[in-house]
C-alpha cells in the first residue's frame, strides 16, 4: 500500500520501518519539525516534509501517530480535500470518532508495545488492535497489520480505552518503579543491574501464573516489622513514603481478596 506516515517519533518511528520491511511505500514522513522528518525518511526511502499543505492527496492510507492533543488540533487541515481518504490514527485513548465530520473512512491501528527509536522491537509479536467505520474498513485494516504482525484483534473503542489505562498501570507505572528502585540504589552506590534478574523473572512468571498469584514480599503477609524497618530506610522522602504504605495496602487487599 502507499502510505503517508504523520508522525516521526516513537510509534511512528517502528511502525514505519515495519510497514517499509513488508513491502509497503511510505510515500511521505511528517513532522512539524524538519529535522525529525529527515532523519526518518531516508531509512523508509521516504519524502520528508514538515509541511501539512505539501502532503500528496492520493495515498491509499494516512497513518497518524501524534500526540492527542496535537491529533485534534491537525484534523481539520490533514483531512481538507481528502474526505474519501482512508485516515487511522495509533492513539489508545482516543475513539475512532474524532475523525467523523472530516473523512468518510476511517479507524485504528494500535500497536500494544512500548516504543523507544533505540531500541528494535519485533513488530510480529505486537499486538495490533484494529478497528474501522465499516466492514470494508476493517478488512483493509486487517490485511495491513497482518502484514507486520500475526497477532492482530478488532477492538472498539470503549474497549481500547480500558486496554490503555491497563497498560498505564503495566508498563507506565512499573516503569516508575523501576525508576525509583534506582534512585534508592544509586544513594547507595549501588548498580541497578543487581534487580535485572529478579526483574525478568518477576515478568516472566506471568507467562504462567496470574499476577496474583505470582505476588510475593512484605506486603502479602503484611509483615508490618519489615515494613516499618523500610519505612525508616526512606528517611524524609514523604513522597516515597506515601507511595510504599499505598502499593503495600493494596497488595495485602488484593491478596487477602476471595
């Protein structure tokens, strides 16, 4: 297919080199700032252009994946002269809708991964949620994700929505705890690496065991002496405080639950 790809940042960085490797033209890069464009352009064997009015009308497929707030602000102009286009944007928590008073075919593509340019991801073993405004939407859709990946689901958006808060608390926010374990060994002089193996079979046992199940430590038993020695370790950082009696309580609430 051809394909304008808006966006030249984290998801649309993959997602176009995927898209490039099965085959696909990525007519044209966009970004609002050249230097994004033109650094992935060349890779796609793609145009740059950082201009909305220098994006051709005759592509099979403009794939969006900006900022939410960005995406509403550029519909109007990205849609004008093209309202039989086919348009998706790649955000989870925006419903397919935001399209409808500018295109007549429209939907989404939602790659359940996290993105960094640095790092290369298989997109085979992504996720890809799709959904379209008609049948014939959906089957464009499907054939394109199936193209890159050989897990692709129809989704709505009421579910999407639910599926992005649980990869907030998944990913975004273990993330964060990560973060924070690191910054209480670095205090220390201590390598972060020392976690690596406790993380990967943390998130490896999920492959086999509910997350429930797989919960251990302090909190599960409520050992309020460790909990407490812990507490002390924190000194003055309330904020760190507040977040280990918060995670605590709901790790002993969970796994006392029937």
């Amino acid at each position: 297919m051809n394909i304008c790809l808006i966006g030249a940042g984290n998801l649309a960085t993959h997602l176009g080199r995927a898209l490039h490797e099965a085959g696909h033209c990525i007519c044209q890069v966009y970004s609002r700032t050249s230097a994004s464009a033109e650094i992935l352009a060349p890779k796609l064997n793609s145009q740059p252009i950082c201009q909305l009015s220098a994006l051709r009308n005759d592509a099979d497929i403009y794939i969006v994946a900006l900022k939410d707030d960005v995406l509403h602000q550029i519909l109007p102009q990205l849609c004008r002269h093209r309202s039989t286009q086919l348009f998706v944007h790649t955000a989870g928590s925006i419903p397919m809708d935001v399209f409808r008073q500018f295109t007549q075919t429209y939907g989404v593509i939602y790659p359940l991964q996290t993105f960094s340019k640095q790092r290369a991801v298989s997109f085979r073993h992504i996720p890809c949620l799709i959904e379209g405004n008609s049948k014939t939407v959906c089957n464009v859709l499907n054939t394109l994700c199936r193209s890159i990946s050989d897990d692709v689901r129809e989704v709505s958006s009421a579910d999407r929505k639910y599926i992005h808060l649980a990869a907030v608390f998944g990913c975004n926010f273990t993330n964060l705890c990560y973060t924070l374990a690191a910054e209480i060994l670095k205090r220390r002089k201590l390598p972060f690496e020392l976690l690596l193996p406790l993380i990967d079979e943390t998130a490896a046992k999920l492959h086999t065991m509910t997350p429930a199940a797989a919960q251990t430590g302090p909190a599960v038993r409520f050992d309020e002496h460790v909990m407490n020695r812990q507490l002390e370790l924190l000194g003055n950082d309330d904020c760190l405080k507040d977040i280990y009696k918060m995670l605590s309580r709901q790790i002993h609430c969970l796994s006392t639950r029937p």
